[in-house]
C-alpha cells in the first residue's frame, strides 16, 4: 500500500504575510541614539583638548615671565639712576620683557658694620610674558642689594 506524502513545506501552517516593521524602527531609533552619543562624546573630547592647551600656554606665559625676572638677576642688570629694561624679543608667540626700578635704600642693621658703611638697595622687577592664543602672566619680585653707601 502507497501513501502519497506532501512535501514537508506544505505540511508547515502557512505564515501571515502582514509585517508591521517594528524592527527597523528599533533599529533606526537605535542607531540615532548611538549617532548623537558619539558626537557628543567627541565634543566633550575637542573641548578638554582645547582646555588642556590652553593650560599649557598659560604655563608658557608663565615660564617667560620668570625668565624675564632671572635674566634680570643673573646678568645684574639694575642700576639706582634709572629704570632698567628686559625688552621684548618679538617672537609671536613665546615673549617676555621686564622693567627694574629701584625703590629705596635702607640701612643694613648689623653690628659688624656702621650705619653708614653698607646699605640695602631695593628693587622691583615687573615681568611680563606672552604665549600662544594670548596667554599673558604678570609677575612682579622685589629684591635688595647690600653694597657700599652712597
């Protein structure tokens, strides 16, 4: 005896043919949140770049102003008749210039010599330093002198 067998697709129940596309939806839902995470995220990224920079050329601004102070310093560059000035080098972006003025001179209080032998000569250095994207720092150092009396 024969039994005629239907293929095994025709034994299945047939499927609805309506699909509402939910899933693209999900998906396209999905992919615009990820789009807007992404650029928010690399604007956090350029904007604490930029603050770093910005930390960095006030550092540099910085640094110039103390070079200015120690250039003046090292070459004893000040003198009590008039002001003394560190002038710019005219680089853009990395520049410096300082103005010494003297102040005063003081009596030095020490039992080893007399009031009128040796004085202490005050001054000021004011500095000024530039860097990039115009980071300025402004410093001023007061100093003094022990040297013969005038």
């Amino acid at each position: 005896m024969q039994t005629a067998t239907l293929p095994i697709i025709r034994q299945l129940p047939a499927l609805p043919a309506k699909q509402a596309g939910a899933t693209l939806i999900v998906g396209l839902v999905l992919l615009l949140v990820l789009t807007v995470v992404g650029v928010s995220g690399m604007n956090t990224a350029t904007m604490e770049i930029n603050m770093a920079a910005n930390t960095q050329f006030q550092q540099d601004a910085f640094q110039m102003t103390e070079d200015a102070v120690d250039i003046v310093l090292g070459t004893r560059d000040y003198t009590t008749e008039a002001n003394r000035i560190v002038d710019w080098l005219g680089d853009p972006d990395y520049d410096r210039r300082a103005v010494t003025t003297y102040r005063m001179n003081t009596d030095v209080p020490d039992a080893a010599y007399s009031a009128d032998e040796v004085e202490a000569f005050h001054f000021d250095v004011t500095s000024v330093g530039r860097g990039p994207r115009n980071a300025t720092s402004m410093h001023t150092q007061s100093f003094y002198v022990v040297g013969r009396a005038l």
